[in-house]
C-alpha cells in the first residue's frame, strides 16, 4: 500500500503518527517523499539506495526513513524515481509526503505541485482547523494564491466555507488525484470549541462526493464528525 499526503496543518506528523501506529501491529513501514520533509535525526535513517540497512532498519525498529540528506541541513529530499519504485517491495506501507507547505494549516496548490506518485493506491489531502477565524495572510501557505482561488483579499478571514471550497476542489486539495481514492483528514480538532464548523465542512465535502475524518495526531484522537466520541 503507497499512501500519499498532500496539503499543509500537519501531514508529517500526521505519517510519523501512522508509522508508530502500523509498525507497533507488525506492519513494515517506510517514510519518504518526493519533495522536502523535515530531517528528524532521532528518526530510524538510511539512504534510499541502501537496501541492506533499509531491512535492518525496519527488523529493529518496524518502521524506517528512507530518503537522502546532507550533512547539516534541515531538509530531506526523496530518491529518484527508479529507487522509489523498489521501496514498496521492502515494506507492507509505504508514507510519501508530497506536498510542502511551511508548516501552515492552509494551501492552494501551484502549478507544480502536489507531486503525488503515480504508483500511489490513496491520497489524503490534510488541513489544520487552526485556519479557522485568522487572516489568509497569516494562516496560509502563499496567501496571494489562496487569496485569488477564493476571491478574497489577503487581509480577510478563513472561514469553514473557504476550507471546504479548497477540500473538494481539483485546483485545491484533490489537485493530481484523479481517478485515485482520496481521503481528507481535518487536524487539530483540539483546538475548537465547538464542532458546528467541522460538521458544515464535513457535510459540504460529503455533498461532493468527497470523505473527511476530523481528529488531532496531537491528542492521538481521531473523531469523525457526527459522532460525539473521540
């Protein structure tokens, strides 16, 4: 299984949260991507073209980055396409992050992006609800390209519509999904005081045809809206 993440509010601890999670029931997991991802050196490393301590790795410890980095940098880079494709032969789940976007909970994607695998059997597209309530200026990832895809000024304030017009949209979070599954998961449920707007983005995305699961990796809840247990 190649599970891909796009979006911005959370999608790297979203796949480390997933790799403890499927690693402690047995499962084999690699994490890569096929742009930029935070280098966490307390992290299970190895270069992505060394096969023997990729399955060491993954024997110790069940889960394993496997990537390239620098020396000293804060980034790490995804292998080449020929490599990537051999790492889903080592694992049972194989993490791509695939989407950058600074670490904010909002985003429209640029022409070039998101750059979703083509071997990929899902994609989840992730925003934070922290978005919620603040400036476009303040919240989003390029805020002149969420601004423009919302016909907004940069100035003015996210709402849940604004969220559920970038979830459903192919110019927005389903952008390079095609015909494959896709799935939105809404982070940091912790941070609302009431679910009236995640049930108005879930309802509006359900209308389209699209899932959304609401939860916090923070809190390790996942809660699905509509139903008050979390």
């Amino acid at each position: 299984m190649i599970a891909a993440f796009t979006g911005g509010g959370g999608k790297t601890s979203l796949i480390w949260y997933l790799a403890e999670k499927f690693s402690a029931q047995g499962k084999r997991v690699i994490v890569t991507t096929t742009t930029h991802m935070a280098w966490e050196p307390w992290r299970p490393f190895a270069e992505a073209e060394d096969a023997c301590a990729i399955r060491q790795l993954l024997s110790q410890h069940g889960y394993v980055m496997a990537a390239h980095h620098e020396a000293g940098q804060p980034k790490i880079s995804g292998p080449d396409r020929e490599v990537f494709r051999k790492l889903s032969g080592f694992c049972d789940l194989l993490l791509v992050e695939a989407d950058g976007s600074r670490r904010l909970p909002l985003k429209v994607p640029a022409q070039w992006e998101p750059v979703i695998p083509e071997e990929a059997d899902v994609v989840v597209g992730v925003t934070g609800f922290d978005c919620l309530g603040k400036k476009i200026s303040e919240t989003a990832h390029r805020p002149d390209s969420v601004a423009e895809f919302l016909g907004k000024s940069t100035e003015d304030i996210v709402t849940w519509m604004d969220v559920a017009r970038i979830a459903v949209s192919e110019e927005g979070l389903r952008k390079g999904v095609g015909e494959k599954p896709f799935l939105v998961y809404l982070n940091k449920a912790d941070v609302l005081e009431t679910l009236e707007n995640a049930k108005r983005i879930v309802e509006y995305c359900r209308s389209a045809g699209v899932e959304v699961v609401c939860g916090s990796v923070r809190n390790v809840g996942i809660m699905l809206c509509g139903d008050e247990r979390k």
